[in-house]
C-alpha cells in the first residue's frame, strides 16, 4: 500500500461519532468570513513527501482551517509558523499555505497529526485518539525512510511514544521544547512546542525557538 492509497481510505473514516458530526456541523454552518468557501468537512490526510526522513505529528486539523482547507496546517495561524519555519529550514517551497492549490510542495519533509478530524474545544478524548491511532500507525509505517519525527504538544509526544512502546527509554522523558527521545531501531523524537496561538500570542514559543527545533532536525539529517 501507498501513502496515497491509504488517505484515500482515511478520507472515508467515520469511527468517531462525535468529530463525524462536529466536523460536518462546521462545514455546514460555516464561518462568516468563509461563507464563500466550499469546506472539506472530512478527516484530513497526511501531507508531503512520501519519502520524507522528517516527519511532523500536530495534534488535529482546525475546524476552520484544515476542516475548511482540507490540508493539514493550512488555512490558519498555526499553519503560517508551521510552513514560515519549514521554508526557512529548506523543507518547503513556500513559505505560506492558503489552500489545496496554492502550490506548496514539501521535500523530505511530510506533515500529519495524531487525530485526523477536527474535534470540538480542539480537545479530542482518549476513545477519539486511540480511534485515530491506527491511521497514525499505519502512516509510519509507510513512511519507511523517516529518521527524525517533531512532535508538536504534550499530546502528540505522549502518542507518538506510545506508539514506539518499549522501543523508547523508561522513565519516559519528561515533555518539553527541544527535549530529543531517541526510539530503539527507530527515530530521533524532538518535542515542540505547538505553534497555536495560545503559545505564540503569548510569547511562549517565538519563531527563534521554532526555528531551533528544525535546524536541530537538519543537523541530525546531515
């Protein structure tokens, strides 16, 4: 199987009653400055270079961002640190990302998160994300070539280590910004902060730290 084949599976989903109706709900009501737009409404696939040795793990789409856009971190505020960063670490041909089409293309680098429908607060519960865990496991094992996996939140670093089982060190290594995990016969782990607005507006996590975390990733590239 490809990563194409499997998002077109993905696509289908709909184990979550609750983000099944939330993600719906949304796409029909809409928000007024987006009234025009037609709204994916769907679980949202992974995005980027099936090839990628870098691989980025998000918490869930926004409802009004990649729920609207169909593409992870796209469409929000999120999404303009994400891509601003990975275009200035080279990972990115762009440094902005406003829609499907707008041409963004991504190298070595692919972008998916550890749920894959918007879910309300943007809280998901443990049912949803043990529910999204299979596509989540299923994703990294096709994306063989990864050697260095960004875990962007508390939440993402917990699944993405529980995903690696006893393959990671005990005691689990306590989250935080910069903190580096390294997964038996697997991934380097690097812990972010998540660029949300709650983090960014509040001066928690600047675009120097940011870009600390993939020019760290870089080095352990090279």
């Amino acid at each position: 199987m490809t990563i194409e084949q499997l998002n077109s599976e993905l696509i289908r989903c709909r184990r979550c009653p609750r983000l099944v109706a939330w993600r719906e709900e949304v796409a029909d009501s809409k928000r007024a400055s987006f009234r025009d737009w037609e709204y994916w409404g769907r679980p949202v696939p992974g995005f980027g270079d099936p090839a990628a040795r870098l691989v980025l793990v998000g918490l869930a789409p926004a409802a009004h961002g990649a729920n609207r856009t169909g593409r992870m971190f796209t469409g929000d505020r999120s999404g303009e640190w994400l891509y601003r960063a990975l275009f200035r670490a080279g990972f990115a041909n762009q440094p902005n990302a406003d829609d499907r089409n707008d041409g963004l293309k991504l190298t070595d680098c692919f972008v998916t998160s550890m749920v894959h429908c918007a879910p309300p607060a943007n809280k998901p519960t443990v049912g949803e994300r043990d529910a999204c865990g299979d596509w989540l496991g299923r994703e990294l094992d096709l994306l063989s070539s990864v050697e260095v996996l960004v875990a962007l939140g508390q939440l993402s670093y917990n699944q993405v280590l529980r995903r690696f089982g006893t393959r990671t060190p005990r005691p689990k290594p306590r989250f935080g910004h910069g903190v580096e995990v390294a997964v038996q016969d697997g991934p380097v782990v690097i812990a972010s902060y998540h660029p949300s607005q709650q983090n960014t507006f509040t001066g928690r996590l600047t675009e120097e730290m940011f870009d600390g975390i993939f020019t760290r990733a870089n080095q352990l590239l090279a």
